[in-house]
RNA sequence: GGCGGCGUAGCCAAGUGGCUAAGGCAGUGGUCUGCAAAACCAUUAUUCAUCGGUUCGACUCCGAUCGCCGCCUCCA
C-alpha cells in the first residue's frame, strides 16, 4: 500500500473535479443504480458494469476498503409489462434477467458486487422512509398513491442544474389530478388489479421507482456516504429525485460525489431499447473475447461516449493479442551470463517508471484511456528490448524485464485485462479459429510435413502450392528458425 | 425552447497556457524469409472544426459561427 497522493474525481453535482477523500478514512461506500431486470442487458449496461467494476478495483488496490452496493429493481411498469405479456409474474420474470444478468457478469469477468440488494426484499424499508418524509411535509398521500413534493425541498434541481420554473416550461409531462404539483413524483403508487401489492399505511400498493434507492443506500452505507454513480441518462430524473428524497428524509448530506458514465452509440446515436439499435453481452461475447469489449471500452475515458462497432472491436482484439504476444515474448528470452548487453537509461527508466505513471493517469478521474497508453508504450520498449536481445540478457536485465512484464499484467489486471496466461490465452485464440475452418490440424499437420519435405528439396512450386492450397482453407503459414509453425487467417 | 457535452492525423483516442501534441488500428519503409506470412522495429498531425479576442506565447482561456450528440419522458 503506497501513501496515496490525492486522486480527483469529476463530481457531477458541481461539474468539477476534486480531491476525493474518504468519509472515514480507509474506507469507502459506493452505491450504483443496477438494472430494472425485465430483459437481456445490451452493451451499455455492460459499460456500466465495467466501469464501476474498474473504478472499485483501482480504489481497492490503492488500498482502500470498498463497500460497493449495486441494486437490482424488480418492481416497476416496464417489468409489470412484460411479465403481463409473457403470462408470467414479476418475480419469475425478474428473477430470470437477473440470473442472465450474473451469467452475462461472470463471462465479462466483473465481480460481483458486496451487495446486491433488491427492491421487493426492501418494502419495509421504503415504507419507513417515506413515512419520514410525509412526517416532514416533504411527501403527501393523495387517492392511494404519496408524491413527493418538490417545492418543498429548496435544492431541487442542483444536481441536474436545471430549476423548476425551467423544468416546466418544456416539460413533457403527463395530467395527474393527484399531484400538487407536476414535477411532483411518486414514492408509492397504489396497485391496479392484478399488479404485485404490499400492504401501506396508504393502502395497498408498490414502490415508485425513485424511493428504492434511497431506501437500499441508506440502509447499507447510512445517510451520507462516498460514491453514487451510474449512466449519464440517470442524472434526471433518477439521481435528482433520489437525493430530494434522501436528504429530505435524514436532514443528512447524501452521496458526497456523483459519478456518471457516458452512453455507448452506434452510428453516434445512443443505444437504447427504444431504438432498437442494441447488441446484447451475450450476443457480442459470441464473437469476442470478452478482454476485447474490455480494452475497447478502457480505450475512451469512461465519461465519453463510446461509439460501438464491429470495426472498434477488430482493432481493440489486434491491441489485446500485441499485449498477450509481449508477455509472452518475455518468457522466451534466455538468460546469459554476458555482461555486454545493457539496456538504455532511459528504457530502463521507462520500465521503471510504468506503475508511477499508470497511477498519475488514474488517479486522475480514472483515466483508464492514458494508463492503457502508457502500458502500450512500456510493451513497445519490452519489444524492442526482447528484439534487441535474442540471444540473452543478463539476469539483472532479465529480472528487470520479467518483472515489469508482471507489473503490466497486475496493473492491466485493474481493467480485467491480461488475466489469462499469455500462452494459454494465444493457444485458445488459435482453436477457437479453427472452429469455423473446414480443415483439421491434423491434415494441416500433414501438408506441412509435405511442404518441409519439399522445401528441403529446394522445390519451390511444390512448397508454395500446399502454402496456396492451405489459404484457400483460411490457414496461413510461417515459417520460423524451429520449424513452420500456422495460424488462422482473420475473417473479414 | 431550456440545460449540458463534443469537434485533435485515414479511423479510434489521450493530453497541455510555452519542453518532441500519448497510445491503439490502418498505411508506408525495414529486419526476418527461397519468396511470403506472422511477429518486431522505424515512420506517419508545423497542427488540434472555423473566425475573432486576451496573452510575450493558445490547440489549451474568452466570445461568436458552423457541425454532431445527449438530457429535459422510461433508459446504463
């Protein structure tokens, strides 16, 4: 654990960034809006997922304590709607998207959260506080449902920077006679026929989509606490009407930074269930290793948006084999004893210097883009060092670059990245391609021993002919020192 | 209409009031090879949407213009 210097996070309620520092030293909560679990998640719930999972994991190396809460809602419209149309419940059919939400999270390799709390298991919860703020004035009950009353909590609107007034102007709401006002909204709705109910001191009825969080944080991390975060589309309403909610209820401060992610686009245009233009996890990580959505999504910093396409995903998949092929370089290099090879000063130094540098990256806002340029840079000068350096290096100079090749992996390990065995991870690349080839290694195997023995013969044509009739079947040939070693040809 | 963000090489993407404007992909040149391929190395922006202003000095600060996107309704 390294004295930390200070890292600055943007905190979306000012618009700056800070000096973060723990409510109590050491440690740290972190509550993050999860999913509203009523179908498959699509990319941009896996960005989120991502970026929470880097931003706990990097607070936790530099050597904090994380408590991270992130929920789950399986009660609201959407859900109700769905289960109606399947002829199922709410429960069966949350819990199912949150059983493929979990698959979805293990196969990208994002751990699970501390706490994964639920909105039904927490009815009570959300019934205690809404009786603090009909207590207070700041929520009213009216024909079976409660609202909030916005024009009773003075803040309303900072952390969206927008006020009422404004709000109203082009406010696309709609007519409900129940409300004192429009922006007003509901902590409690009561229940139509055959909608999921509890029991209420207001009748029966189900929470609003707001309450459960505030309800769930404050149970888990108290009344005021470190992080809150989510997607950017969350800020309005979500966000605001949580820390209304929140604040009003315990008089207390809230979340003490907001962090909000930018949307993943296709074409430039937000992913989104409405328009339809959505790639499913499980649908993406058919085609790619996971470690690709990763890089790809580290790539941009987490507050850009991050534009999805196929293309991006070639080229961050060519950027995940350079890294695995360094590492795996680094291995072959002999020791010798020779005491002539040295390694420059300064490539020495930039080696040196990767876990400095990676840091001063992070700890600003989470620049995971920079640190993994940074890592790039280090892998180049490891490439040319090994390049350099083919028949040995000396065993300060080795130790020097085996040990920055473990120091990249623990570093790119904060991302998710380089967590399989360089070997392993090149070999499985390597099978996982044949499965859309129509050859077997075996016969491949065989047309190579041919081609060697022609090669042997100085038979040219012979030796090109198998190499042609080998790239008709996608598999294309090296020839290397130990002998001719073969890959699979990118499909285009 | 209100509020917010963005515009950096062919593509993606960091960054800074003044040292060489990271890095990745693609391209080009090389090493290697019988020729290739793969891998690796080198190289690729006198310039940061446009126009003004502040400054000794701006891509970075301010203003305007153009273009793109988001939020204001459910949404990661």
């Amino acid at each position: 654990m390294q004295t930390t210097p200070e890292t600055r996070v943007y905190n979306t309620i000012n618009g700056k960034k800070e000096t973060f520092s723990p409510l109590e030293p050491g440690r740290i909560g972190i509550y993050v809006c999860g999913i509203t679990a009523y179908d498959y998640c699509h990319i941009g719930h896996a960005r989120s997922a991502l970026v929470f999972d880097m931003i706990v994991k990097y607070l936790r190396y530099r050597g904090f304590q994380v408590k991270y809460v992130r929920n789950f809602t399986d009660i609201d419209d959407k859900i109700i709607k769905r289960a109606n149309e399947r002829n199922t419940s709410c429960e069966v059919l949350s819990d199912e998207f949150i059983r493929a939400f979990h698959e979805d999270m293990a196969a990208l390799g994002v751990a699970p959260a501390d706490i994964e709390p639920k909105a039904t298991e927490h009815v009570d919860d959300i019934i205690s506080i809404i009786k603090d703020l009909i207590q207070r004035e700041l929520a009213y009950p009216a024909g079976g449902d409660v609202y909030f009353r916005v024009t009773r909590f003075k803040e309303y609107g900072t952390l969206s920077g927008r006020d009422l007034d404004e709000m109203q102007a082009g406010a696309r709401i709609e007519v409900n006679e129940n409300k004192e006002h429009p922006m007003d909204f509901a902590l409690w709705k009561a229940s139509k026929p055959g909608e999921p109910t509890w029991e209420s001191p207001w009748g029966p009825g189900r929470p609003g989509w707001h309450i459960e969080c505030s309800a769930m944080s404050r149970k888990y991390l108290g009344d005021t606490f470190d992080f809150h975060g989510g997607g950017k589309d969350l800020i309005f309403p979500h966000h605001e009407n949580e820390l209304a909610q929140s604040v009003g209820a315990s008089g207390k401060p809230f979340a003490r930074y907001w962090l909000h992610h930018g949307f993943v686009t296709i074409k430039d245009e937000k992913m989104s269930k409405s328009l339809g233009n959505f790639l499913t996890i499980r649908e993406v990580l058919e085609r790619f290793h996971p470690e690709v959505l990763r890089l790809l999504v580290f790539s941009s910093h987490y507050r850009s948006p991050l534009d999805y396409s196929e293309a991006a995903l070639d080229d961050a998949a060519t950027g995940l084999d350079r890294l695995y092929q360094c590492l795996a370089a680094i291995k072959g290099i002999p020791k010798t004893k020779a005491t002539e090879t040295t390694i420059a000063q300064s490539d020495r130094e930039r080696l040196e210097g990767l876990e400095g540098r990676f840091n001063e990256a992070m700890r600003d806002d989470f620049n995971s883009a920079r640190a993994l340029g940074i890592i790039f840079e280090v892998v180049k000068t490891i490439n040319r060092i090994v390049q350099e350096n083919k028949d040995g290096l000396p065993p300060q100079y080795l130790d020097l670059v085996s040990s920055t090749g473990k120091k990249i992996t623990e570093l790119a390990t904060i991302m998710g990245l380089l967590t399989q065995e360089p070997d392993e991870y090149l070999r499985r690349k390597r099978e996982e391609m044949l499965t859309g080839i129509d050859i077997s290694a075996e016969k491949i195997e065989n047309l190579i021993r041919e081609r060697t023995e022609a090669r042997a013969l100085k038979d040219w044509s012979r030796s090109d002919a198998i190499r042609d009739q080998l790239l008709e079947h996608g598999i294309i040939l090296k020839d290397g020192p130990e002998g001719t070693s073969w890959s699979v040809k990118k499909q285009t």
